[in-house]
C-alpha cells in the first residue's frame, strides 16, 4: 500500500554511466534534477545524478499528478506580492514550460485543464479576484457557476484550459533516458551526507523538501511539508474529467483513464504533525480522505494504493533557485510549494541555463539569498 500508483508499474533501469570525476553532480533525481542534467548535457557538460533511492521515487513520484500554471500563491496575490510584470512573466514562464513537457511526455500528460473549486462563499470571493486578475492580463480562465457534477457545497470555480494531468514517476523516468542518451550517469541507491564526498566541479541540490542535513541554512529556508495521497479501483462512471482542487489547493482530486479517483490532502487537519519530512502515511489523514471520497461519490470504493511525500515550503511560496550564498560552485532549485510538477521541471532548465552563462529576469525573483543566510 506505500508504494505510488504512479511507481507501480515495470520499469527499466537507467544506465548508470561513467563514475569518475564529473563537471556537476546533481542530488535528486526527480523532475527537477533530471531536467536539470539533460539541459546541461545538451550544453556541453558532464554530469551526474546521485539519489538516495532511484530515478522519480522522492517527491516527483509521491504527488496528485497535477500540471498546473503559475505558482503557489492565486495569481491576484501574486501581483500584489511580486509585483505587476513579474507574477505575468512567471504564469507566462509556467505555461511555456507546460508546453515543453507536452512535447517530452508523450502518454505521460493529458492536456485536460483544471478546475480550481471555491469551497464556501469565502473562497468564492477570492478565486473570482484570481480570475478577474487572470482576465485582465490576457490568460485564458473560465468562471463556472454551475457545477452539476459536485455537491452544492461547492459555490462555483475557475477552469484553466492550459493545465493538465501528468503520470509524474513515467514523465521523469522518459526524462531520464534521454539524460542517460546525452551522456548523463546516474548513481541511484545512494545517499550523499555530505557535499565534500561529490567529485565534481560544481554541484546542484535538487531535493526540495528532502537532503536535510547537507547545509544548514537550506534546512532554515525549505520547511518539509507531507503529502498524503490514495488512489481507488477504477470506477464504471466517469465523474471527473480533469483535476480538481479546493479550500486553497488543501484538497485535490482527478479520475485517471482507466477510471481510478486519485485524491490527496487534507494536511491543514492535522497541520503540526504533518510539517515533516517523515515519508508515512497517518490515519487522521487518511480516514479524512476516506470520508471526503464518500462525500464525493456516495459510497466508499475499494482502496489499492496508499502514500506520502514530502514537498519544500518556501516563506513567501517562491522556489530557491541560483547559487547558494557563501558556497563556490553549489547551486540550488528547490522550494516549490507543492507546485513541483511544472516549476520543478522549469527550474530544472533554470538553474542549468545559469550554470551556463545565461541570464534570466526570474534568477532574481528566485534568488536564494533572499531567504538564506550565508555560511
């Protein structure tokens, strides 16, 4: 039951490559640092990924397999927030990178759309100021007040043509043989404790909410959060026709092909227990998920899969992405705020084009010494 629907599935092994000295050694190998390698093998560069476990099985493996615009924080706050011209170059930045995993993932990705949902009247009021935010700087989004499927309860939503849903675990593993083609090696199954032991010329911490212990102003900048999330049998009706989320993204759901209901959240029900980086499921957090699918579908179907993933919190819901200060040649991208599916993959790209030489308006917006303090 611990294992991932989106694990659970054959796979073939990476090759693992040449193990000498390398020019940059990655930690992580999920979306973000494997998309991180194959841009910097496509530059020019050698490299490597190390992993405590394998390719795609940390958080990029553990997610609601939800592709989503934009970032954390609704789009309206994010003006507010960031600023006019940067939150709408950042949702422009995320729409762009959802169309580069379209092309990389194949049956991995189904352009659905989403639907962002307002659970009472409250949020009602804040999804629309998102929407009219949207509207107003030209994304597509569409208000939707009847909702027919759902129960009253839910008091009308934002449909987001651009996003999607994703097979995270095939999409990083697709990732991965095209690093291994570009020449990238990869050292699975082993966990790095220090960044001394890493022989290359530069280094990127790829691990979101996890690799604590490798720095320790990461550890003060990232707060590990859990995911905990379940997947059903496959269901006769079709109820759901793309991802869905309400009560601020704390709970999350969408129906797969085959008729699967895939949910998660739930975590603001016991918020203290679940700021960790503690990879178990718990039973406050499930039976809550267990009661929300009777809400939905009235009856409890048969559960096949059952886990938790831990994701990176940021102070102001901004990845950490750049040079970490006070440490030549280590790099980051990191932070997502349960945003990693599309940020992840885009920062990835990111912090491999400035390791290039390549300058970019969002390095500053994502700068990690905003947050961090050297050491």
């Amino acid at each position: 039951m611990d294992t991932p629907f989106w694990l659970d599935e054959p796979t073939r092994p990476v090759e693992s490559g040449p193990q000498g000295k390398v020019d940059v050694a990655i930690i992580g190998a999920g979306i973000t640092g494997v998309s991180c390698a194959l841009a910097l093998a496509r530059g020019g560069l050698g490299v490597r990924v190390h992993d405590a476990r394998g390719v795609a099985e940390g958080a990029s493996g553990r997610n609601g397999g939800f592709a989503l615009r934009g970032g954390a924080a609704r789009y309206d706050v994010a003006r507010e927030t960031y600023g006019a011209e940067a939150a709408k170059d950042l949702w422009q930045r995320t729409e762009a990178a959802l169309d580069r995993l379209e092309a990389v993932a194949g049956d991995a990705f189904r352009r659905t759309g989403s639907l962002r949902l307002a659970a009472d009247d409250e949020e009602r009021d804040d999804i629309r100021l998102e929407y009219e935010a949207l509207h107003e700087d030209g994304f597509a989004a569409d208000w939707r007040d009847e909702l027919p499927h759902l129960r009253p309860e839910f008091r009308g939503a934002i449909f987001h043509p651009p996003d999607g849903s994703l097979q995270p675990g095939r999409f990083v593993r697709r990732l991965a043989e095209l690093a291994a083609a570009e020449g990238v090696a990869f050292q699975e199954h082993q966990r790095v404790a220090s960044l001394e032991e890493l022989d290359a010329d530069q280094i990127v911490i790829a691990t979101d909410g996890s690799g604590r212990g490798l720095l320790p102003e990461l550890d003060d900048a990232l707060w590990p959060a859990r995911g905990q999330v379940l997947t059903t049998e496959p269901l006769s009706e079709r109820l759901f026709d793309c991802p869905h989320y309400a009560r601020q993204g704390f709970d999350y759901w969408q129906q797969l092909t085959d008729g699967r209901i895939v949910l998660g959240g739930f975590r603001d029900f016991s918020i203290l227990t679940e700021m960790t980086d503690e990879e178990t499921t718990t039973e406050p957090i499930q039976g809550a998920l267990d009661s929300f699918l009777v809400e939905i579908l009235g009856y409890m179907p048969e559960v096949t899969h059952r886990w938790a993933g831990i994701f990176g919190l940021t102070q102001d819901l901004l990845p950490l992405v750049g040079r970490v200060p006070g440490h030549d040649g280590t790099w980051m991208a990191a932070g997502y705020s349960g945003h990693g599916n599309v940020l992840g993959f885009m920062c990835g790209e990111l912090v491999a084009a400035a390791m290039l030489g390549q300058d970019d308006p969002l390095l500053e917006l994502f700068s990690p010494a905003r947050l961090l303090v050297s050491g």
